[in-house]
C-alpha cells in the first residue's frame, strides 16, 4: 500500500497548489504539502454507499448538497474530504473550483496509511475552521465516530459499530443502518 509522503522543505501556498501538473493527489496543511496516496476499492465502495443514503436523505428533505473529491479551503491550506456536506443556507461558500471555508459534515474513511493524519492535523483544521460535525468511518474495524463541536474541542457523540444504526446530530431523522455500508 502506498503512504502518506509530507514534503516540508520550504512552506507551501494555495497558490503552489494550483501549479501542481501531476496526476497525484495533494493536500496542504499548515504549509506542508502532503501526498495523498488513491484510496482503494474498499474504501471506494463505503464512500458510494454514504453518497447513496446521504443524497437521498438530502434530497428528501431539501437540507443541502454533498459533494466528494472537492478541493476545501480553509484560508491558504487545502484538502480534499472523502465527503462534505453543506447545508441548503450556506450554499454560498460552494465556488466553481473548490468550497471556500468550513463544510457543515466532512466525512474522511480511514486508510492505513491517513489514519493518523486524519485523526489529527485534519481532525484540527476542520475544529479550526468552523466545520460543526466530522465522522471518522473505520473500514477494518467497521466502526463510525461522530463528532461534534464543542466549546474547545471536539465532543465524541457516537460510536457506531456494523450491527447499529447511526444517527448525526447536525441532520435529524437521518438513520444509517452501518451492517449496509460495511457489508462486503
């Protein structure tokens, strides 16, 4: 499996971010450049199956839009979310070429090699910029944590395992029963 590779030779900028002409994946925090290795088949296939309840739940209640893949800019730092969700009246920070501040929800599906990288610079630069709820979906131990913001940290509100049914905070009603998401 490929890693996670931190270029920290010098500081990094949006704007070098744009230049980039390669076909990797990158990401940049706190003025390093990270290279994101391409998620595999796994990991695709959780994200599908979110995308599939989230958007009908979305679409059924007019709540908001989600989007995967999407370049989100927290000032100069960029990254780029398994999902995100932004709620019908904050439509406003969703640009033509990337989402411009904090999502409502971001979603990131853990791999082996952006575990730790997503439990922490990414999990504190979506607090710091104002994102209200984050979800860390766990492949190989099929579990889901749901966080919300609290005053000075994150606050744990769930931990959801493959035979339960998550729930969020930031989006009423929606139930995902997780055995559908992590089934092989």
């Amino acid at each position: 499996m490929e890693s996670l590779t931190i270029l920290t030779d010098r500081r990094y900028t949006y704007e070098d971010y744009l230049k980039l002409d390669d076909d990797r994946d990158y990401e940049i925090i706190g003025g390093k450049l990270i290279v994101v290795p391409r998620p595999g088949p796994r990991h695709q296939k959780i994200v599908s199956r979110l995308v599939t309840v989230l958007e009908g739940y979305l679409r059924q209640n007019r709540a908001g839009e989600l989007y995967l893949d999407v370049d989100v800019l927290f000032g100069d730092q960029v990254v780029s979310p398994d999902l995100v969700i932004i709620l019908k009246d904050r439509l406003s920070i969703v640009q033509e070429t990337n989402i411009s501040g904090a999502p409502d929800l971001v979603v990131e599906v853990l791999s082996p090699s952006t575990a730790k990288y997503d439990r922490k610079e990414k999990s504190q630069l979506y607090y710091a910029g104002g994102v209200q709820e984050y979800w860390l979906v766990d492949p190989s131990l099929q579990l889901v944590e749901v966080f919300v913001r609290g005053e000075k940290d994150w606050n744990r509100s769930g931990i959801y395992d493959e035979g339960e049914t998550l729930v969020s905070p930031l989006l009423p009603g929606l139930e995902i029963e997780l055995k559908n998401i992590f089934m092989e």
